[in-house]
C-alpha cells in the first residue's frame, strides 16, 4: 500500500511539501470533516452547510450541465450529451438524500433515440419546458440547434409535445446558444448565445443593425483557427414571448457568455468569457462581469481586433474576474441566506472549480463591483446553478462528460430577515434613473422629443448616460439630425454625434465629419476625450474608405504633434491612425516606443491573480505557470502589430531594430497557445513589404528558422511522437509493457522529453527538480505502478507530494505548495515554473489548511505516443537511461 501511494504520486509538476502533525491536528480542530470526498474538497463560507444530493454519472445518466426547477418543485436537469431528467429531492437536513430520478421520454419516443435533450439551457416557464438545444441532427437525436418548448397538453405529468420555436444557425457547440431566464415582469423570456451563432432576424434591435468590424488594427485571425469565421457583432441576447414569435435584440458584442441574471430593479448582467489562447497579449480580455443596458455593445471580433474596453462605441466590464470558463450567473434574491448573500451575483467558472459571490453598488448610471470566493473545490467543473424554491442553492458539475454531481448548499445559522432590504427604484442615483429614461427611445419611429433629451445628454459626464444618448440618435432618422450634429460646437457633444453619423452616413459625408472633428482643440479635451476623438476618426476611415488627400493630410497634421503621448491607450490608437494614413515619422515614433514601451498594471485589473489559479487546475494551470514565468509585453506586442502592416517609411535600419524584437519576443516570452502564431503573422506581414532580395535576411534575422511550418509554435528540435496517439488507459496500455525487450534506448530519451518529464524530473543527474528523482524508479515500481501514476496521477497522491489549499477567514482561499513557515506566516510557492516566487500568508487569516484531492501533474501526456513509442518511454524509465539494461537486450533474454 505504501508502494502505490509513493508512485501514484510521480507529477511531472510537483515540488516536496511535508504535511506536519501540527498541521494536520490544526485542521481537525477547526472545522469537522465529514469523511465525504466529495463534500469535504468544498471551501465554504460560515455558516453554510453543503449535501451531495445526487452522481449521474455513478447511474450511467451522463454529465448533466443545465437545470431548472417546475412548477412542482421537481428539479429538470440535461446532460450535455442525451437526455432530459426529473428529480423529486428530500427536504433539507433529511437523513436519506437520495432522490426519486426520472429519465424524461419526451413524445414517447423510444430509446435509444433521445426525445429532447443535448441542451445547453433549460426554463421552465408558461406552463412548459424551454429547451435550448446545442447538437447537429443525427439518429439518436434528430432537432438541431435551436429553442424547443416542450409541454404536457393531456394532463398524464408527461411532456409529449415538442414546438419548434426557432432553429439557430452557425457553428454548434459549446459557444452555441445558451441560457433562458424569465423577464423580471414575467411576461417574456431573455436568451443568450455565444459567437458561434448567427443573430437572428428579429423584429427590433435596441442595438442598431448596423454593426461591422470598426478596427484598422491589422487583421490577424486567430492562428489555430477558433472563431476565425465569426465576425460582428459576437454574442447577444434578445428577448422573445412566450411563442417566440416576436424577437427584440437586447445587446451584443459577447465572446461567449454562458448566462446572465438580474437584480431586484430589472438591472441585467451577464458574465463573459475570455479567450484563454490570448492570454500576455494586448487584446486579450479577461473573463467580466458586465452591466447589460439596452442597445449596449462590448466589442467582441474575432482574431486581434477585439475592442478596448475605452472605446466610446462599446461599454467596459464592471468587474474583470480573471482567467476561467464562465457557465452560469444567478442573483441569491430569493435565496434563505444573510442579507450579504442574498444580495450577491454568483458567478460560476468552469475550469477552476470557483463559485464567485459579487456585491453590486449602484454608482451613477451602472454600478460599483466587489467580489468575494464563495464556493470552491479542486476538481469542481461548475455547470449551472438555481436558487430553488427551497431558498437553498443547487448547482452541478460536470460537462465535457466529466464526473457530474449535484449539491446543496443552505445556510444552518439564523437569518435577521430585517436586514434585509431589496434595492428599489428610489435608491439608485439619478444618473440610473435618466439612462433608463433615454432607452425608451431605443426603438424604431420613437417621439422626436426623445431627440432633445439625447442631444442634451452627448456630454454626459457618466458613460452610461452618454452611451444611451447616442443611441437615441441613432434611432431617428439621419436626416432630422445631420445637419446640427455637423455644425454642434460642443467638442464632446460633437464627437459622439459624429461616431453616431458614422454609423449611418455615406462615403459622401466623411470629408465633412472629419472636417468638423479636425475643428476641435485636441489639447483641451480629457484623455477620455481625446480617446473618444481618435475613436471616431478611426472609425470614420473604416466605414467610409479612402478620404480625399487633402483630407488626408490636413488629419495627419492634426493628429501627428500629439504623437507620442504619455497615455497607452492614446498611443495605441495615434499608431494605428498615423501609420494607417501613411504619416512620414509613423513608423520611426512607433518603432521608438516599441523599445521603451511599459505595460499599465492596472489596465484591465483582475479580481483573480493568475497565479492564485496554478494549482487549482493541472491542464489550466501548467499553461497559466509557464506564461507567467515569462509574460509577454503587451504595449510593445501592440506596437509590433501595427508596425507589421506598415508599408511606408521604413530603413534598412529600422528594419533591423524591428526583425531583431520579434526574434527576442519569440524567443524569451511565452503567452498564450496563440502567441507565437500572431507574433509570426505580424511578423509575415512584414517581411511581405521587404525587397525580395532582402527576405531571406530579415527572415533569418526575426526568427523565421526558429519556427514550426505552421508557424504557431517554436520548432522542437527534439524528436516529436509521429502518433496515432489515443486516450490511454491502464488496461490498454499494461499488456504493451508488461513484458519489454529489444527496445529503442534513443527513442525513449526523446519520448521522455517529448513528455516534458524531463521539466520537472531528474534521471543520473539529468533534468528539473520539481518532481521527484526517477533515477531509482524501475528497480522499486512495477509496469503497472508507473503506468497508474502517469495516466490517473490524481487517484492516489502521497502527503509527500501533496499541493495545499489555504482557506482564509475573509472568504477567499490560497492552493499552492508549502515550502516553509513559522509561527507567524505560511510560505507558498504558486508557480512551478518560478518556484523562488513566494507569497506571504499570515497564519491569523487561515481559517483551515487541508490537502488539494488534485494532483498537479498535467494528464494525457502520453496521449500523443502509440504504442511503440510508449514501450520505449516506459523502457527509459524502467532503465533510467542504462543501455545495458534488459530492456533493451534482445527478446528471449532475461528481464
């Protein structure tokens, strides 16, 4: 038993930790553990009490994702991947939990043909079951895409109607379309989808239709391919009645937001995701919180051309969370908490096993956002959450057929239910209560008084205000404002009446709303200001083409002085402008900055530091440690971006300062699976303005002979496993290995290698320290042991070897390697791959340390190998590289 323990937990990211007695004993004081798994791995606030109620998986009842209760209290739960089901569940506190569960055979359809289900999102709403199905047509279940509503016409309790409400169309899948709520009047329903669906013809847009790209940035799609067909606008939400016969856009812009909720005054907000293969880029965006108004925009497009939050055209996050996989979002309202609790906005991400509680303030026309760890647990793959009508919490794991489970959570203290005061129309500030005023007029052929109150509103010192002023506009007809936006001498007012033109005049009117926007004193506006300026101009150029010369030129000596700026984001958007326009000293002024450029700590700041996440996830989190070792520049990858577009003004020395930076770049920073790709594309995009005689020197000199074909990775000199590779498992894999000869001794070096075994680990002398050494591994564990602690390395784990979570009295928690303490403080190393950085946490804000249940060594590193390649690795850790080991004499011979 001491035998497997020790092998089962071999990491290739791992680093010694011994668990002490005091530690332990520290532990069994402070908080009574059950003795269940699957409970004691949860990180709970006070007070509150969780129940395993129920495993689909245990029941071959697949990975369940999406939830709502009826009108019977009954919980419906979909599995991803098959069928609708129905749960009766025992009151709170019962003594047997195991609930009644029904497999729903929707239309009496026979199994294994599947009735209703691979859905997404689920409502039940008007008497019926909305479903939101996310799956191509094919023999076990026949409906596409689309918004199914399901009902029970004869009374028997049993749903045998199936409406097709609406197919959707794009790219199914997990940035399908997504979850359904009931509107706060109860009258209609809000959905959402993410960027892989088309929006729909709709009968109205609070967003005009008028959308498109916006970006002179220079186009690099993204260089894996993901979402390189999806253009404007992203994601949306509409709002549709109850026979989904009358559609209205509500909002747009979204990568893929899973969910959305609203609070007790109808205020929406929807929880985003990022794109994680972005991550030390400039254009990367992390996973938000955002305040959904009408008409609003958040300037998701595909590639690098995501918009920045400052952008006047799109609105900002009201809250940047960090790296993850949003799934669900659901305010506590109706929740049996505190008052704290049952004012909160739970946000779920997926890929960290993390239950975010966030505090929303109103503050002006949108609101102020603090956020707090609620729930989390290592593994805990959240999918969707209800506050039931219990006034308990239930949510699920599971998705991408991982293990799935169902919980409860409700709160054992006592409830001061005076406390407790919902937010109603007569606490928010005056600025909240005229942006709703300006979007009744967010519709088509509104009253023209509507115009006053938004023109009066363009100068708005609140963005939301302002936002939604601009929007009215835009509902009018052009023609009943054009003329006073062009001659409005107000330099703000003037700069979002123009942005408004731009999105509907023609080619004809851009030399005059140019000539206007030129008419304004650049050095008296704000930065928010002269963002919002730069913006439009940009935008106007966009839409509108090429501009007369004169034009030309006159904007490049309007906007060339203040270039450099001492701003990053002015500078951005002065660079692509001026080297878009071909301005003599662009390329020069914007090479300079390359080289000095700092990055803004506190653009785009998270709730979640990165590092907090490492040890959380081990797919996640090798990729996450090795970016922050060494994270890209993200001022300076802008500036390289839009040098490579540049076709003017460059020489032969320029030319080298900026070849030479893209080879450092490639060569000493690592951001996302993304980052090497745009660094090439930028990069090709440059060497495609060079003279040919000059390509293979500037080739070579960027770094060109450093990269794999495809350009979106730096080329390994090693040998690579040629594959087929599979998802193996130890049954398949033990009859190759069990008995092993005349193997490849060189090969299973580069196997080794290949595996990244040699990052963490040392053979004779070789290799990382991390980990620990296998020089003596084939003459202590059998085949079968090391093949058990490289495929399931999370079954079994030796304290030895064991990550730590650090759960801290203000809420949140810490999960990283012990590597010292005192009696004051507990050290934590956070980073595998800067294992010297250490943070600091004092031991009078632990509320409990306990051992992570999830090995940090990244699965599926074998995967890649077939089969003769896994007998040669193995071989080489049998042997630990002796080449006059049995393994590699020739078969007969003894082993």
């Amino acid at each position: 038993m001491v035998l497997k323990t020790t092998i089962r937990s071999i990491s290739f990211f791992m680093a010694v930790l011994f668990i002490s007695v005091s530690c332990a004993k520290k532990e069994e004081s402070t908080r009574q553990l059950t003795g269940n798994p699957k409970i004691d791995k949860l990180k709970l606030p006070e007070g509150f009490v969780a129940e395993h109620i129920y495993s689909p998986g245990e029941n071959e009842q697949g990975s369940w994702v999406a939830m709502t209760f009826d009108d019977k209290n009954r919980l419906i739960a979909a599995d991803q991947y098959g069928f609708l089901y129905r749960l009766e569940i025992p009151p709170v506190g019962s003594p047997d939990l195991t609930p009644k569960v029904e497999k729903m055979i929707i239309g009496h359809v026979s199994e294994p043909q599947v009735g209703m289900g691979y859905a997404q999102g689920l409502l039940y709403a008007f008497n019926s079951i909305y479903v939101m199905v996310n799956h191509n047509a094919n023999e076990t279940f026949s409906r596409n895409t689309g918004l199914y509503r399901i009902q029970d016409l004869d009374g028997d309790d049993q749903y045998e109607t199936v409406t097709e409400i609406r197919i959707l169309k794009g790219q199914p899948g997990e940035h399908g379309p997504h979850s359904m709520k009931l509107t706060p009047d109860g009258k209609s329903i809000y959905l959402i989808a993410g960027n892989h669906v088309d929006v729909p013809e709709m009968n109205s847009y609070r967003l005009p239709r008028v959308w498109d790209e916006d970006n002179l940035f220079p186009l690099i799609k993204d260089p894996r391919g993901h979402a390189n067909e999806r253009m404007a606008p992203g994601g949306w939400i509409a709002k549709i009645d109850p026979e989904g016969k009358d559609w209205e856009l509500i909002s747009a812009g979204f990568r893929n937001a899973f969910d959305f909720a609203y609070n007790e005054v109808g205020d929406l907000f929807a929880y985003d995701a990022d794109m994680e293969w972005d991550f030390g880029m400039p254009w990367y965006r992390p996973t938000r919180i955002n305040h959904v108004t009408s008409g609003s925009e958040f300037g998701w497009r595909t590639g690098n051309s995501k918009w920045s939050p400052n952008y006047p055209d799109n609105l900002p996050a009201v809250l940047n969370i960090g790296q993850g996989s949003p799934t669900n979002a659901m305010f506590g309202t109706n929740a049996k908490f505190p008052a704290k609790y049952r004012k909160a906005l739970y946000a779920f991400d997926w890929s960290f096993g993390i239950i975010y509680a966030i505090n929303l303030t109103p503050s002006g026309a949108s609101y102020d956002a603090t956020a707090e760890e609620f729930i989390s647990g290592s593994p805990l793959p959240l999918t969707d959450g209800e506050i039931g009508p219990d006034g308990a919490m239930y949510f699920m794991t599971g998705g991408r057929r991982l293990e799935s489970d169902v919980y409860r959570i409700h709160y054992a203290g006592d409830i001061n239910e005076s406390e407790y005061k919902p937010l109603t129309l007569a606490d928010l500030p005056e600025e909240n209560l005229l942006r709703r005023e300006l979007e009744q007029y967010h519709v088509d052929g509104t009253p023209a008084e509507g115009l006053d109150l938004a023109w009066d509103n363009l100068n708005h010192s609140d963005r939301y205000v302002q936002y939604a002023a601009r929007l009215v506009l835009e509902h009018q007809p052009v023609s009943s404002w054009k003329e006073k936006a062009l001659s409005e001498k107000d330099p703000v007012k003037l700069t979002h009446a123009m942005l408004a033109l731009a999105h509907h005049a023609s080619d004809a009117d851009a030399t005059p709303m140019l000539n206007a926007l030129m008419g304004i004193d650049y050095g008296a506006l704000s930065d928010k200001g002269k963002q919002d300026l730069l913006r439009t101009i940009e935008v106007i150029l966009y839409r509108h083409g090429q501009v007369a010369s004169g034009v030309k030129s006159k904007l490049i000596d309007y906007l060339d002085p203040n270039y450099p700026s001492n701003d990053n984001m002015l500078n951005r958007s002065l660079s692509v402008l001026l080297v878009y326009l071909d301005a003599p000293d662009a390329v020069e002024k914007t090479l300079a900055l390359l080289k000095t450029a700092k990055d803004d700590e506190n653009y785009q700041k998270t709730f979640t530091a990165s590092s907090d996440l490492v040890f959380r996830n081990p797919q996640y989190g090798m990729d996450i440690a090795n970016m922050l070792a060494n994270v890209p520049p993200a001022q300076a990858t802008y500036f390289a971006t839009v040098l490579g577009g540049a076709d003017k003004g460059w020489t032969p020395e320029m030319r080298d300062e900026y070849f030479s930076w893209i080879k450092n770049a490639l060569t000493n920073y690592k951001g996302g699976r993304s980052y090497v790709g745009f660094l090439d594309r930028a990069r090709k995009m440059a060497l495609a303005n060079v003279d040919k005689a000059d390509f293979e020197k500037y080739d070579e000199l960027s770094g060109g002979k450093l990269l794999t074909a495809s350009g979106n990775d730096i080329a390994n000199t090693g040998v690579q496993p040629e594959g087929p590779g599979r998802r193996w498992t130890v049954e398949e894999a033990l009859p190759l290995v069990e008995n092993l000869h005349g193997r490849d001794l060189v090969k299973g070096k580069a196997m080794y290698a290949a595996a990244m075994c040699q990052s963490c680990h040392t053979i004779q002398g070789e290799g990382g320290i991390i980990g620990p050494d296998l020089t003596q591994l084939g003459t202590r564990f059998s085949p079968k042991d090391i093949l058990e602690a490289t495929i399931n390395p999370s079954a079994v784990i030796s304290e030895q070897y064991h990550a730590t979570v650090l759960e801290l009295k203000e809420g949140g928690s810490v999960v990283g390697r012990i590597t010292d303490e005192d009696e004051q403080n507990y050290y934590v190393s956070q980073n595998p791959f800067s294992p010297d950085v250490i943070r600091t946490v004092p031991k009078s804000s632990v509320l409990i340390t306990k051992n992570s249940d999830v090995s940090i060594m990244f699965p599926g590193l074998i995967n890649r190998m077939n089969e003769e390649e896994l007998k040669d690795l193995m071989a080489y850790l049998i042997s630990a590289g002796n080449p006059n080991h049995a393994v590699y004499q020739p078969e007969g011979s003894e082993q």
